[in-house]
C-alpha cells in the first residue's frame, strides 16, 4: 500500500471516527443521567454505509422489528425523554421525535424536521432548557435553536479559527457547563486531491451560552481531539491524535486525556496514550468512571480494532474491560451499565460490571452506528 493510501484510509477514517462515535462524548447526553418516564430503555442507529435506520430498545432488551428510516450517517441524541436524530452530510437535518410513539405511529413520532445549510454535518447538541446549541461540524458556524420547533436563534461564527486556509476549525463536540458552552476544534487540514491530513494542536473555545460571546480559548497539548465532558466540576478533552500508517493509534504521550485549568488558560497531559493504550476514539462518563474506546487499527479482515477500557478520573487507574474489542458503533452508558456498538458482528453488547451479554435484534438489522440511552 502507497503513502497515499495510507492517508486516504486515515482521512476515511477521521470523517467516521468524528460524526459516527466522536461527536457526541457521551451518546445517552448530558441530561441521560436523569430519570424519566420514558417506557424504551434506549434507541440504537444502525447503517451500512448506504441506509440507515433507527430502531428503539425496550425494557427488557429487545431491539424492535420496526424501523425509521433516515440518512446513512446519523446519530442519536437525547435529553430527558425527548430524542433526536441528526443527520450528516447529504442530509443536514435535526429532527425531533416522541419516542413514546415510535412503535404505534411510526413516522408521524417525528415531532419537527430542521433543514441546515448544507453540507454543515451537524454532529452534537448541548441542551438548555427549551434550547439547544448545535455543533455543525463542516461549516464556520454554531447554531442555537429552539427545541420546540427547531428554528434558528442564533449563529456563532467559527471560522476564525479554522486552520491554514480551511473555512471550518472542524467542531468534534461541544458541553454546556455552569453557563458556559465549550467547543471542541479539531482544526485539521485536508488536501483535497490526495486526502492527506494535517492535524495541528487542538483548540477548546468558551462562550457564554446565554448571548454567544467569546469568553476565552485554550490550546490543547495534544492533537485530534474527539470529545470534551465534564465530571465533578473538571472538564476533560479525549484526544484521538494523529493516526499510524495502519490507521489506528499508537500507545504513545501524543494523545490521551487532557485536563482542563480555566483559571490558567491551560491544558495538561492528565492520563496520557501510553498509560491508555492508544488513541481515544469515543469516550462516555459516568460518575467518574470514564469508559474510554482506543483506536488500535484493522485486523486482516478490515474490521476495526477498538478495545474498551475502564478508567477511574480519581485515582488514574485503567482497566481493560475483555472480549470488548469493537466499539466501533458507538457507546452510551447508564445506571453502571455500558452499552457498546459491535459493528464487527452487528450487535449492540451490554457489559454490566462484571459479565456482558448482547441485545436480541431482528434478523437483518444493520450495525449499530449510534447509541442513546433515557
């Protein structure tokens, strides 16, 4: 395989990794951890690269026969017991739906459709209230909407900090803290004839939530940053770093996870790429356990190698979860309960704690792609 290739296959695999797992930090959402009442235990995106469809999981594991039918790249979202879909580029829409109508009412479960400009790839939402800030990973801009009908409230603009000569600083995910909206930028750049991609450091940009304001920025030590969240007050950046010529991540003080210091405008190494085992390709939190899925390349088959590993914020420590060996399709993670999206055997994988077990689905669904839990 020629250096070009190689590229090719990272900058594949960098458009994936961002929209499919990264985008979103935690799937379930910031607001996964509150109880409502809601009778689905979750919903489960499935694609093949061509369709796409959303399927829901009920109380007691069962992946439903029906489906809705949306954009082949699409990820699920949701906030208290509101759920929504968007959809990448090709499609470039939001949509709100009552997943208490799903199973009886199908399409008409889909309370409002938001058309974007296109081409923007929305990839996260950060909820406040009846509002929503929206990532828009391929544009120079974010937007707020309003929840209740989808319309457009207010535009930031990005492309300042979009990197030698690209219009987008490339948005991975966004959080909105103790009034406080963090946007995570990757800032790469992509020669359009070859694919090959430049990966400068990161850049993490604060604005007020409430008037969109720039507050701040820090650069991050390390690069390709693919999700920011925050636990016990601390705000943490997973980074991905640059790829290997197998297009997976190596071991390595490049990457890892990073710490936030707001007061001193900085960022430090926290738990670094060797002590992890590679580069973070999707991160989900809960009760500061962070559950971490590293990008170790493809097997001779072509199937992703993505191991899961437990690590505790506190004390450091990390700890391979076994026979977790594709996260491919995604994460969520609730109640001390870890759902993980085997795209490999195209099953959506429950680890408990101590033993895992895997979701009963209809014969024929599509791999699971994104994962959200109420």
């Amino acid at each position: 395989m020629n250096k070009i290739k190689k590229q090719s296959l990272a900058a594949l695999a960098a458009f994936g990794l961002t929209f499919g797992l990264v985008a979103c930090g935690d799937d379930s959402s910031s607001s996964a951890s509150d109880k409502v009442d809601v009778s689905l235990t979750g919903v489960v995106y499935t694609s093949d690269y061509k369709t796409g469809e959303l399927r829901w999981i009920d109380k007691e594991g069962n992946v439903s026969e029906k489906s809705l039918s949306f954009h082949q790249d699409s990820k699920v979202v949701v906030d208290g017991a509101d759920l929504y879909v968007l959809e990448a580029i090709g499609a470039d829409n939001i949509s709100k739906i009552d997943p208490e109508k799903l199973e009886t009412e199908g399409k008409k479960a889909v309370t409002w459709q938001a058309s974007l400009d296109d081409g923007s790839n929305p990839v996260d939402m950060a909820f406040d209230d009846d509002e929503a800030w929206v990532a828009l990973q391929a544009a120079d801009s974010l937007v707020k909407i309003s929840t209740k009908d989808g319309k457009v409230l207010k535009s930031i603009k990005t492309g300042k900090f979009s990197h030698k000569g690209e219009t987008t600083p490339y948005v991975a995910d966004i959080e909105l803290n103790s009034g406080k909206l963090y946007v995570l930028m990757q800032r790469y750049t992509m020669d359009p004839a070859t694919w090959v991609t430049t990966y400068p450091k990161g850049l993490l940009a604060i604005y007020d939530a409430s008037t969109g304001d720039l507050k701040d920025t820090i650069q991050l030590k390390t690069k390709n940053p693919k999700a920011i969240f925050v636990d016990d007050g601390a705000i943490y950046v997973a980074t991905h770093g640059e790829y290997n010529a197998a297009s997976g991540t190596d071991a390595d003080k490049k990457r890892g996870i990073e710490k936030i210091n707001e007061s001193k405008k900085s960022s430090s190494l926290y738990i670094s790429g060797e002590e992890l085992g590679g580069g973070v390709a999707n991160v989900v939190v809960e009760d500061g356990i962070a559950y971490v899925a590293l990008n170790l390349g493809y097997d001779e088959n072509w199937a992703a190698i993505m191991e899961v590993k437990k690590v505790d914020l506190s004390s450091k420590k990390v700890e391979k979860i076994k026979d977790l060996s594709d996260a491919s399709g995604s994460m969520a993670v609730v109640d001390g309960k870890l759902y993980v999206g085997d795209r490999t055997n195209s099953k959506v994988v429950v680890w408990d704690g101590e033993k895992k077990s895997s979701l009963k689905q209809p014969k024929g669904a599509l791999p699971p792609y994104s994962i959200a839990l109420f």
